[in-house]
C-alpha cells in the first residue's frame, strides 16, 4: 500500500464503527467510512466533541450535524499546495487526502521529463492534481462535468498561485470530450482519471464503472503521445480491485507504448494506532519504457 503520510494540515486520528475520526487543520470532523468495519474503543476524547458529524439518514445520503462554530469554508495545505474545504452533503470535504502520493508521483515526473508536459485531467473535481501538475510546470486540460467542481478548482488554483498557468478549464462530459480530441489529433503526454462508479450522462446516458472502464481507457490511449509518460487511473469503485485495473492498463496502453504497469492500495496512516493504515482507494499506473 502507498501510504499519503506527509500531510501536516490533514490527519487521520482513529477510526472506528464505520466511521473516521479527522482533523481538518484545526477542524474535527467525523464521517461515515464504509470500510472500517471493526469495533474498536473510542477512547480518544475527540470523538465526543468534534466541530461536526456528518449523519447518514435511513432513507439515503444524510447530513452534517455542527456542534461547534466552524467556517462555513476553510483552507489546508500540503507542502507549496493550498487547498479550500468546506462540508459538503454526502460527507465529503472537496478533498481526498490520500490523493497526495499521486500528486507527488504526478509532480517528480513532470519536473524530471526536461521538457514541457502536457497532461488531460478527466473526471478532475475540485482540481487537487490540476493544482499540483501546473505547481510542477505542466500544462494541464481540467475536464469535468460540474461547473460548481470547476469553479471551486479554478479557486483552489488562485490558492495555490497557478491560477496564471497555462490550464484549460472545461465543464464537459469527460467521453464527449475525448473522442472530440481524437478527432482532432491532440496527444496528451500524462493522463490522469478519476472516473465515478456510477452515474448519467447529459441524455440520460448511464454510466456503471467497471461496464465502461475497459473501453473508456482504450480510447484515452488513442491521446498519448508518441513519448508519453503515464497514465493514472483511480477508483473508489467497490469490487473493482487494482489489479484489474492495472490488468486494464497493460492490454490498452503498454501493449501499445511498452514501459511498465503496476497497482496499489492507496491509503491514510492512523495516528492513534502505530502502524495501522487505513485503505482509501485504488490506483493503477502506466509509466514509460523512459521511466525506470
């Protein structure tokens, strides 16, 4: 597992009884997390007075409970990065901390390639790896559906100082796009995405992750270049394990460019537990035959 352990702004505290205990920079928070399932003793005394505690309802999704005056927005950092948070419904932050050893991955090639990188961010959110590949030097294509989640990157960028970058902002439906840019002829040297488990297209189209996923990165290889660098692909998808993706990976794009694939868990260390890693998430990577 890749462990995002160089947060100072983010940490994980305990986690417990389907939910995570987490510190926001000097907020306390505690969500819902389908994945820790044991039963372990509350006994840090923050679980019983943290700034908010987002509840799930009987009948689907849910809500924040304050108990303390918060911002209704607030910022946190992870090294030159800035980012804005806010609760949001269906318990998240805007953020996903264990991102971070991606962003880094994301970072070191792009300042290591000695040449200009362009890079396609699909499925790109609130615009976490958007803001790390332009701190890096990237030019970067920021693809998403949502225009709030576009606009909330376009500010996390002015946080972070790159809002004057070379970044393209698009509200657009992330498989209209791609095969618009193929068309075109546009190469691509980093490809990152984040692609949801489910969803609906503009026309109603359904999406169902692992239904689409094979064919979706097949066509995105059609966007690398000739001296490509990586490709990443994320998932939060329940059932849809690394490997499978990786196995994605290598029948699409190294069959194609050679280089190397590999996956992992991705995953946030525990503060109260030494040694305990709590599993966040799934990547799988694409890298060069020039990236050893």
């Amino acid at each position: 597992m890749r462990t995002a352990d160089n947060w100072k702004d983010y940490e994980l505290i305990d986690c417990s009884g389907g939910e995570r205990l987490e510190r926001w920079k000097d907020i306390i928070l505690i969500r819902p997390d389908p994945q820790v399932i044991w039963q372990t003793e509350k006994e840090n005394p923050l679980w019983y007075s943290p700034h908010a505690i987002y509840n799930r309802s009987n009948t689907g999704g849910g809500s924040w409970q304050i108990y303390k005056k918060m911002p209704d927005i607030w910022q946190i950092s992870f090294e030159e990065l800035k980012f804005n948070i806010k609760t949001m419904g269906f318990k998240h932050t805007g953020l996903f901390p264990e991102q971070a050893v991606n962003w880094q991955m994301t970072a070191d090639i792009i300042k290591n390639a000695g040449r200009p990188v362009k890079v396609l961010n699909l499925f790109a959110y609130t615009g976490a790896a958007t803001v790390a590949a332009l701190k890096a030097g990237a030019s970067v294509t920021h693809v998403d559906a949502s225009k709030g989640m576009t606009q909330w990157a376009k500010e996390n960028a002015a946080a972070s100082g790159v809002a004057d970058r070379s970044v393209r902002w698009l509200v657009d439906d992330c498989l209209k796009f791609i095969r618009r840019e193929i068309r075109r002829g546009n190469k691509y040297d980093i490809i990152i995405m984040d692609p949801p488990s489910y969803g609906r297209g503009p026309g109603g189209e359904v999406w169902k992750l692992e239904n689409e996923i094979y064919g979706f990165v097949s066509e995105c290889s059609q966007l690398l270049g000739d001296d490509a660098l990586m490709v990443l692909v994320n998932s939060y998808t329940t059932g849809l394990s690394p490997s499978v993706m990786e196995y994605i990976l290598g029948e699409t794009v190294c069959r194609r460019f050679g280089g190397s694939v590999s996956s992992d868990e991705i995953g946030l260390p525990v503060s109260s537990k030494k040694g305990r890693v709590l599993p966040c998430g799934a990547s799988a990577v694409w890298l060069s035959p020039s990236l050893k």
